[in-house]
C-alpha cells in the first residue's frame, strides 16, 4: 500500500511504497529506529499522510496521519505500531490506530503483508509492549506523565471485584 505524504504548509507531496519505507524514510526519527513526526522531504516541515476509509457501519472514518510509532517485539518479522492521527487537517494528535506489518522479504519468496483496524484484527501486545508504547505516547506529548499517574490512581481506588 503506497502512502501520499503531504507537506503541512507548502503542500510539496512525496510518495511512499509501503509502511516499511514510509517509516523509516518519511520521519524525523523522533523516536529513533521506532518512527517518529511525518516531514516534507523539501523544506523538513511536518507533513501528514491523509486516509479516508469506510467504518462498519458504512460512515467515513476520515484522519490525517502525522507520525508513527513502532513498537518492538521479540519476534523479527512481526511488527506492530501506531499511527498518530488528527481529525482536522492542522490539528494535533488527537487519536491513535493500532495497526501492523510482518516482513518476510528477507527468506525466500517472502512478502510485506499489513494489517490493521478499524475492522480489521489488531496487532497483540503484551505487557512490555503496552508499556513500551505508553512511555512513547509520553514521548510524542499524547499523553503526559500525569495522565498515566492519574489513571493509576483511579485504578488503585477502585474497589477490586473477586
């Protein structure tokens, strides 16, 4: 699947094959080998990658797509990640898609297959994954430390049902 990366104020576009080359080609790196911020390829402003598709019930889930968090597991070929998305075309991050790859190139007739919601199956994480992608969305100012520790605080008040 080919990604259109659009720059956010000269409108410059730059093509991307698949998620592999939008990724590793198409950030800032922000987040190391793990992804980070879209930017236009000829002036480094942020850019985004604009999606329409249909939602379950037919309506359109419209997003653009400003950056990408991958999110390491023990396995080599699979991998998991985030989009970090904004409803409005210059808004923030405002919400996520759990999305992921598996890249068998490197054996022998091997591919790049995707996957991702809404709608379709989701990547599973374990808990050092979960906890590697909070401290990322902390990282990329989606979540700040004091929603995590008030969250847990809500957690730890909440009576526990046996």
């Amino acid at each position: 699947m080919a990604y259109t990366i659009t720059c956010r104020t000269s409108h410059a576009e730059r093509l991307a094959n698949n998620i592999v080359d939008l990724i590793e080609r198409n950030t800032d790196n922000a987040f190391g080998e793990s992804g980070g911020w879209f930017r236009c390829h000829e002036c480094g402003q942020p850019a985004h990658v604009f999606r329409e598709s249909p939602t379950q019930e037919g309506d359109p889930y419209s997003r653009y797509i400003l950056g990408v968090i991958r999110i390491s597991t023990w396995q080599a070929t699979y991998c998991p990640y985030i989009f970090l998305n904004a409803s409005e075309e210059d808004g923030q991050a405002d919400h996520i898609d759990f999305n992921y790859y598996k890249d068998t190139r490197s054996s022998e007739g091997g591919s790049l297959r995707h996957g991702h919601g809404p709608g379709g199956s989701g990547p599973v994480l374990g808990e050092k994954e979960m906890l590697d992608l909070m401290a990322r969305l902390v990282e990329a100012k989606f979540l700040s430390k004091t929603d995590i520790v008030d969250c847990m605080n809500r957690v730890a008040s909440t009576p526990q049902s046996l």
